[in-house]
C-alpha cells in the first residue's frame, strides 16, 4: 500500500474479495469552505460516498479538509468537488496551493465589512440619545446588507441542505437572523408601534462571522505541527561533484549523492555517515535536547543539526520517504481521522439540530398562545436558534486530536490513529523487549569459553565474520571484539539469519554457525560446536523510573525476551519486573501475547517494530521504538522516535490527556445547549446575548484543546505531573531483535 504524502496523493491498492487482482484506488485531500457544525460533516461525508467508485470518505471539521479514497476509472477529482459543491460547500484540492489562502482572505473581509456596519446599527438602535427621525430606515439600510451579503455563507448553506431535507448549523443561524430582520422590515413598513430588531440580525450574524473568524484562526494554529515538520527540512544541499561542492536545491538530491554538513547546518536528507563524526542535535526528531554522538556509518536523519564538526553524508531517502516526510505523513492522518467517541458526537449532532428546530417552532407558538406578544414570540424563537447551535459539538473532538498529535510529534511520538487513543484506557498489562527497550543494546563481548580443542583465534575470526552480514546487536559485538582482536576478517558466503535462533554462513570453506540457546551463545563449525560466548549489556538509566511510573499508571509490567532466562531475570530485578518471559523467539512473541490475552489481560507491547512486528500487531496497543532512522510504522499504533523507556509513559500520558480532553470538551458542548436552550425558551435570554454564549462557548472549547500544547511528560524537567522524575541522560535511538 502506498500512503498520501502531505502534499498530493498517490495510489492505494486494495485486495478483492474473489481473489482477483486488486483494485487501484487514488487517495486525494480536499479543502473545504463553509462547514459549521459536524452536520456539515456528516451531510459531506454522505454526498461524497454516493459517487459511483468510491470506496470511502472522511471529513474533518477542524482541519476543515476532506480525505476521499476512489476508483479514478468511476469517479474524478472534478466530480467530487462537485458533489461537496451540491451540497452547499465549497472544495478544491490540496494540491491547488493558491487557494489555500482564499478562504481565510474573504472571511476576514467579510468580517470586516459586517463589523464595520453592525457598530453603528447597534449603536443607534440600543441608545435612546442617538436615535433621530426615522433612524429605523437608517438601521434597516445598514443591518440588510450584513444579514444578507456577510450572512450570505449561512444562507447557502442552509439552502442546500434543505434541498436534501438536512438541517444544520446555518439553519439555525439564517431561519434567526431572516426572521429578525423580515419581522423588523413587517413592523416598519406596517407603521406598528412593535419594536424593530434590526441590531439582532446584524449583531448576531457579525458576532457568529467573528467566532468562525476566531476559530479558523485557533484551528489553523494547533494544525501547524505537520506545516512545521515539513519546514524544518533543509532548503539547500551541498552536494559533492567531483570533489567540487555544489549547492543544489533539496528537491534535486538523490538517493546515493555525497553531501557536506559543515557545524551549524541541518542534514539535508536522510544518510549515513562516510566521512567525519560529530553530535547530532535530534530533539525536533526525538524530543530530546542532548545531542547524539555519531561516526563513519551512523544513519542520520533529514532536519537535525549538526552539532559539531565536518561530516559528508551519502543520502539513502530522499522527498516523500524521510523519515520527516513519513512523521509528517503520519501525523496529518492522525489528524484527519475519526475517534468513535466522535462518531457519537456526530450522530447526535445530526439529530439535535431537527429538534432545536422543532423547539423554537414551538416557543414561538407558545408565546403566541400564551401572551399574545408577537415580537415577545419572536424574540424567545430566535434566541433559541442561536443558542443552540452546535458548533462546540462538532469542534469538541478534531481540535483536541490537531493539538495531541501535533505535541506528540514534537515530543518524538507518533499517534498512529485517533481510534488509538480510547485503547490506551483499557490498557492493563505492558510487555516490554528487554535488548534495545530496558537495555542500552549495545552489547559487549565479555567471555569465551573454548570447547573440542579450539582456539580464541580461531573462534573470534569464524564467528566474526558471519555475524558482520548481521545488523543484530549481538552480531555487531561479536564483529566489533574480533575486529579489535584479529583486523580484517574474511568474507562469508551463504549467509543465512534466523530471528531468534541466530546466523549460519560459509567462511574458508567452513559452515560455521553461530546460534542463540537458552545456555547462551554457541559457536560451531563443521558440525562441531567450539566455543560458548558470554555478552554483556547495561540496563539505560531511566528504566527502572519508567517501570515505577508504568505500575503508577496501573499497568502491570512483563519483560519478553528472546533472552536467556537468567540475564532476563536479572535485568528484571534491576528495573523492578517481577514477570518475566524469556527464551521466546519472535515468532513466539505473538502467541505469548495471545495468551496473557485469553487470560483476560488488555495488552500493550512495546518493541523495536521490525523483528517484533507479530506481537505488536497481536497486542491491542502496540508501541514501536524507531529503530535508528529506519521507523517500522506500520507495525505499531504509536510509535517512538527516541531510545528513552520513559517515553512510553509520556504516551500513554498524552493518549490519555488527550481522550480526558476530548470528554471535557464533549461535557462542555452538552451541558451548555441543555441549560442554555430552556432559559432561551423562557425567554431569559436576548437574541444578542444567545449568540454572544454560543460564540463562547466554541472558543472555549478550541482554547480547552490548545492547553494541550503545554504537555510535557516525565522526561521533561518541569513535567506538570505526578509522575515526575529526574531527567537523564538519553540515548541514541536504537532497535532490536530480541
């Protein structure tokens, strides 16, 4: 499958059901102009999937963009935007990059111009020492064309709906501002003594134009993780050419040139190193501040800064395929999708506007009936169309989710789906990887113990020259001891590499084998076994914190190893697990997790995302350490771009804020219409102070969300949570297999 990057859209294959070839489909991003509520978004989610061929449709009020999965041979680019337009809503591709700032441009104007002659209005119609001979003309001549032309959006879309007998947010606001300014229009031309309520239409409509304003402005600020992401890449490279350096713009780099990185500079693509060692500053990748030393042969990342010293890098990915590309990647999907709790939110949403409808209908008629007062009546009707708009509602969830996954990113987490977040409440087992997760990976070749008449030599070349064709942390110590001992090592041929049971190859005609059992490490060759190594690793710093703040959390910690059961057992004493599983392969891994399941346990792993990928997938939340800057995402639900433990905490700390965010928020929506909506109907509250609360009450909800930016966790030294600990030393971001 091929994923959409931020700036277009690309091709998504998806399997049949007769087991025939799959269906090509294309993924393609859409911005959306007028929605209000999440009646909007349910009424665009429906004209969409209507189209012949497309297979699905998901719309977010908060990024105000629509994402569209179709069959180009069924339905077009052009026919979607179509459909949203029938629907009264304004669309255009992400990928048209001029009309981006179309909409905010003619808001704001729209604003201006409504404010401009809603003031005067006001002022006149609530000032008895201002008003003259026939101010109501005046009044009439300055509100008409801010209810009509700078309300002219909610009359749209009231419209449109209502051809498919669907009622929203501008429903409500154009029935409440129409019926102000044509009852006011009855009672001037009429010569009535009634009072006019001209100042109502206009107040209301500028004040609703005015929150709209404010909101797309907050929402435009806490979506602006995935725009500063991609900000942080390099502009330029300096690219070798015949040993001549050559600055080149960054979208003509490819993969296999030699760059420069001079102390300062951002690395301009992801690489490895071929010349040159330095520190790495990597917090805009990992969130943390120390810098990571690096050498001839270190992968590094596109976006960091090179601390120190001279490096020429060779690039291995380059545009949609960094690592920044694919964090950016994740984090707008994240963004666009839909948590259940927000399915619930919609549904409501779509049967609470027909009944608020119904509602004011009725106020009317009562206070008709009741009181004889037809501009009472009218009053105690409109303020209840105001009131009751649900904008808060449909704003409740996207805006806490823009914000969470925009801080998780910059704190080096990656949320994979909004769905992820109400799994990390349920969660009551946590299964650690011991090698790489608790333990610093880098192991060390620490005893040999010769058998069948062998010799350290011997020993040390054989087996280190299979293990260099590995990338598992056993393989690099065993190479790296020989290395230091003996130099060169030969060439193996034949390799082969099992996950979990070790590596065999062919060196100087010898079949040696270099296997992993619950005794330790054999070495063999021809059959024969020769000698048993002992490695040694040391435990990272924060683990035992972060286990102590896992059991804080309820979580109960099992250590899963492919580890022998006794440096298993004591790495788990060292950190404070009491459970252990060792002696399991990967392929194990998986079924392990699938019985602590079956024994009623809520499952998180937490792994290295490429050997441990069954288990993660297994698992009902799994947790991946990127491993280097080759980031497994696909494996995991949240997946961690540092080597810190703690940082499984801080996720699941920011999973659980942001759920706990978005039920405050969904608290606050409710509990306003329903005590708003009665006091209206008794007619306690004006028109203008119903549509001053409904605006509030939206920005509350938007400002409750941007709280989130300030989350910090307990690797930050002034974390504003109980589970604070001591900061340490990070370490570099490290994978593995055990």
């Amino acid at each position: 499958m091929l994923y959409n990057t931020p700036m277009g859209y690309t091709n998504v294959s998806a399997g049949r059901d007769d087991g025939g070839p799959a269906a090509v489909f294309v993924e393609a991003d859409f911005e959306i102009d007028g929605m209000s509520c999440a009646a909007c978004v349910s009424r665009i989610e429906a004209a969409v999937s209507h189209l012949d061929d497309v297979e699905r449709a998901s719309v977010n009020l908060a990024t105000e963009r629509a994402r569209v999965t179709y069959h180009p041979e069924g339905s077009s680019e052009a026919a979607i935007i179509a459909a949203i337009g029938q629907a009264g809503y304004e669309a255009r591709s992400t990928r048209d990059a001029d009309a981006s700032s179309r909409p905010a441009t003619r808001s704001g104007l729209r604003l201006l111009a409504a404010i401009a002659l809603t003031v005067p209005v006001a002022l006149i119609s609530m000032i008895p020492a201002l008003q003259f001979a026939g101010w109501e003309w005046v009044a009439l001549a300055l509100s008409a064309p801010v209810v009509l032309v700078a309300g002219w959006p909610f009359h749209r879309g009231a419209v449109a709906n209502l051809r498919h007998r669907v009622v929203t947010m501008d429903t409500l606001v154009s029935l409440g501002t129409l019926s102000a300014l044509l009852w006011s229009v009855v009672v001037l031309t009429a010569s009535d003594d009634g009072h006019v309520y001209f100042e109502v239409g206009a107040v209301i409509t500028t004040l609703v134009l005015l929150g709209r304003y404010l909101e797309r402005g907050a929402r435009l600020r806490s979506s602006a993780a995935v725009r500063q992401l991609l900000e942080l890449g390099a502009r330029e490279a300096n690219v070798l050419v015949d040993g001549q350096e050559q600055i080149v713009p960054i979208e003509t780099l490819q993969a296999g040139d030699l760059f420069v990185v001079r102390p300062g500079e951002r690395i301009a693509t992801d690489g490895a190193i071929e010349e040159g060692s330095s520190s790495i500053d990597a917090s805009m990748i990992t969130g943390e501040p120390v810098p990571v030393d690096v050498g001839v042969g270190d992968e590094v990342t596109g976006g960091t800064v090179n601390a120190n010293g001279r490096l020429v890098v060779r690039s291995t990915r380059v545009g949609s395929e960094t690592v920044l590309a694919q964090i950016a990647r994740l984090v707008a999907e994240a963004q666009a999708g839909k948590a259940p709790i927000q399915r619930l939110a919609d549904r409501v949403a779509a049967v609470f506007v027909p009944i608020i409808v119904t509602i004011a209908a009725a106020t009317l008629v009562g206070w008709l009936a009741i009181t004889g007062d037809a501009s009472a009546a009218f009053t105690a009707a409109i303020a209840v169309l105001i009131i009751a708009c649900p904008c808060a509602l449909g704003l409740a969830t996207p805006t806490a989710l823009m914000v969470g996954t925009g801080r998780g990113a910059q704190l080096g987490i990656l949320i994979r789906g909004p769905e992820i977040l109400e799994r990390t409440e349920s969660i009551t087992t946590i299964a650690l990887d011991k090698t790489g997760t608790l333990t610093e990976g880098k192991l060390e070749l620490a005893g040999v113990e010769l058998l069948n008449g062998a010799g350290r030599a011997d020993v040390l070349r054989y087996a280190g020259a299979v293990e260099q064709a590995s990338e598992h942390p056993i393989g690099r110590a065993i190479t790296s001891a020989a290395r230091a001992e003996l130099g060169p090592l030969p060439d193996v041929a034949s390799f082969r590499a099992q996950p979990g049971v070790g590596v065999s190859g062919v060196v100087d005609e010898h079949t040696v084998e270099v296997a992993r059992s619950s005794e330790g490490i054999t070495v063999s060759w021809d059959g024969t076994s020769r000698a048993r190594l002992t490695l040694s690793d040391t435990i990272k710093p924060a683990s035992a914190s972060a286990i102590s703040a896992l059991r804080d959390l309820a979580l109960d910690p099992v250590l899963l190893s492919g580890d022998a059961s006794a440096p298993a057992h004591d790495v788990a004493s060292k950190v404070g697990i009491s459970r252990v599983i060792a002696g399991v392969r990967p392929d194990e891994k998986a079924r392990v997790v699938s019985d602590l399941q079956r024994d009623g346990a809520v499952v998180a792993m937490v792994g290295d995302g490429i050997n441990d990928a069954p288990a993660l997938a297994q698992a009902d939340l799994g947790i991946a350490f990127a491993s280097g800057t080759d980031i497994a995402m696909e494996a995991s639900d949240i997946t961690l771009l540092t080597g810190d433990v703690r940082a499984v905490v801080d996720a699941l700390l920011l999973a659980r804020r942001v759920l706990a965010t978005i039920k405050m928020n969904l608290v606050w929506a409710f509990a306003y219409n329903v005590a708003a909506v009665p006091l209206a109907v008794a007619g306690v509250l004006s028109p203008m102070v119903a549509a001053a609360t409904m605006a509030v009450s939206s920005l509350l909800v938007v400002g409750n969300s941007l709280r989130l930016k300030r989350f910090r966790g307990i690797r930050q030294p002034s974390a504003s949570t109980h589970l604070d600990q001591p900061d340490t030393t990070p370490t570099a971001m490290r994978g593995s297999r055990s």
